[in-house]
C-alpha cells in the first residue's frame, strides 16, 4: 500500500504531530509505504515528494509548522502556472497514479477539505484531516491547532491586563478569525475580556461605549476588548483599529490597540492539540486500510469518526447565537456589544 501526505492551507501547531499519527500508523501496523509531498498541492503538480520511514517521523510531535511545507495552491482555481494554463486537476491525477498511490491524506482547513472533495469526485482515493485555529471547518467539533491558538491569544490578553491596570487605559486586542469568532470567543473569556466582539454577532459602538462608561463609573480603571479581525468595520480600517479609534473618541478614554497576528499560528503544539492530531492521523490510516476513503476525521462527543468530504463543501461552523458559552459570559457581565437577551 502506497499512501501521499500534504499539508496545505496556513500553518498551525499540530501539523506535524498528525503527520506523525498518520505516516507511523500506516508504516508500523499497515506495512506501508509513505511520501511526503511538499508544499500542498503544489507538490503534486510539481510532483515534488520525498518517502517518509519511521526515522524521519521521530522528534517531530513537539515541533510547530510541517516538515512537508505548506502553500495555498488551489488546483481547481485557474491561473497560470509555469507561464502556460495547464489542467492542474489532470496533473494531480496523472502525478498521483505514476506515483502508485492508494490513497491520498490532505491535513488542512476548509479550503483544502474543499479541493479534497473534488479530487475525490476527480476519481482520487482520498482522506481529510481538519486542521485550522478558528475552529470552523464543518462536521467536527474541534481541529487541531484551536487549543495551541486559544493557549496563546490567553497568555497575550493576560499580560496586556498587567499593562492596562498600570496606565488605567482601555486595551483593544486583535485576534485570528475572518468569519468564526471561536477563537476569540474563547480566549478572549479565558482571558477574562471585558468586551467580546465576534463576526456572528452585529455589534452596536454606542452600547460598547455605554458599557465601558459604567465600567469607569463604578471605579475600574482599566479595561480589555477582544476583537476578532472579522467583525465589520467601516473606512477601511482593521478590526482593532477601527474600534479603539470610533470607541476611544465616544467615552474619550486613552485606547490603544495590539494585533497579534501569527504569533496566534506559531510554535509549540499545547498537549491536546497533539493528542488530538495523533488521534486523528491513526484513525485516518484505519480508514485508509479498510478501504474507506472520500471522508473527512473528525470528532464528535469526544469520539474520532469521519464524515463524507462532500459534507464539508462550501460549510462553515460559526458560533451559533445560543452557544452556551454566550450565556455563561453574559451572565457574568461580559459585553458583546448588543442585548443577547
């Protein structure tokens, strides 16, 4: 049995703990034989590939990015590639068959399960695997990754109070999440955030600035906005900038704003995350044994199962308006810039 590994998509903790789960599995109890391919996708059309043996998968649980490297090619969106229009569909399949493959393992978020969908449909043995620190591929409660992001953003928010509380100001930070507030969400309560704003829900300036007024009415000197780069804005300006400026001149406070940006991608993978991708990996190679391929792991009621890739096409997992989490912040005083109810 022959098996392809790519990572593709964006970077996040976790990738090689999965290639990992997935390449040991295969080699140690399936009598496999396994390739790398570089780059994502790209690798595939530049047939670009390595074989992978259990040495070259050991050291690797612990380290953050992917010893396959990663792109954003996308073979089904067309474009030029080496100055010519080629069928990059045609390519794929054509590289993929005079490799031998039996299957194909695509480790990433929703643009990648998306591509392993239609290669699938392309006639591809195929196999995803959802990774993405926004937490909002369709079909599974979690990816990997999430927690690591989570971890992070937390530690940012909880050094930005000790600075806030010392200059009395309001702290806008700007965290990872174009259409899923999950990350936000999440770190900015583990965080202890005052303010929580998230792209799922429309917020209102005048009832974050009303809640900020009666936060400084009742004698806190300090406060903290967490701002997912998603949420609407106006003139052009980014998330955290947009609300610290519009904000700041309504309630005249001192703001000032952080991005963290890819901080939030890099590093070390947090425990869960790589037990969650080991989980993943070995039970993508039972699928992949059996036969059972044009699916994507994932994970329900803390159970590793998979789903159809043509499930996830075109699907997002947003915050849903009666998340739990919604409730329980509200409860305790948290803002999120409308009336939840």
């Amino acid at each position: 049995m022959k098996v392809g590994i790519l990572t593709a998509g964006g970077d996040c903790p976790g990738l090689n703990a999965a290639i990992r789960g997935v390449g040991k599995t295969l080699l140690l109890k399936y009598n496999a034989k396994v390739y790398g391919i570089s780059s994502g996708f790209l690798g595939l059309i530049e047939n670009d590939y390595v074989e992978l043996t259990e040495a070259s998968l050991s050291g690797i649980l612990t380290i953050g990015g992917t010893i396959l490297g990663t792109s954003r090619e996308k073979p089904f969106k067309k474009s030029k590639h080496f100055l010519e229009e080629i069928d990059k569909p045609a390519v794929i399949k054509e590289n993929y068959d005079n490799l031998g493959l039996d299957c194909l393992v695509c480790i990433g978020g929703n643009g990648t399960q998306r591509t392993a969908s239609k290669l699938s449909e392309y006639g591809m043995n195929v196999i995803g695997m959802p990774k993405t620190i926004d937490n909002d591929v369709f079909g599974t409660e979690l990816t990997f990754g999430f927690h690591s992001a989570v971890g992070i953003a937390t530690e940012a928010i909880d050094r930005l109070h000790t600075t806030a509380n010392a200059h009395k100001r309001v702290m806008v930070i700007e965290l990872m999440g174009h259409n899923a507030g999950w990350l936000t969400l999440y770190a900015g309560i583990a965080g202890g955030g005052d303010v929580i704003l998230i792209p799922e829900i429309p917020y209102d300036l005048n009832i974050i600035a009303d809640y900020l007024r009666d936060r400084t009415a009742k004698k806190k000197s300090s406060s903290i906005i967490v701002v997912a780069e998603g949420i609407e804005t106006k003139k052009g300006m980014s998330a955290g900038h947009y609300i610290a400026t519009q904000v700041g001149e309504m309630v005249e406070e001192q703001m000032r704003e952080t991005v963290l940006g890819y901080i939030q991608r890099g590093g070390t993978p947090a425990p869960f995350d790589r037990i969650l991708a080991t989980r993943f990996g070995a039970y993508a190679a039972h699928l992949i044994a059996e036969g059972n391929f044009g699916r994507m792991v994932a994970i329900q009621n803390d159970h590793v199962t998979s789903i159809p890739l043509s499930e996830t096409e075109g699907k997002l997992k947003l915050v849903p308006s009666d998340h739990a989490l919604l409730t329980r912040a509200t409860d305790i005083g948290t803002c999120f810039g409308a009336n939840l109810g």
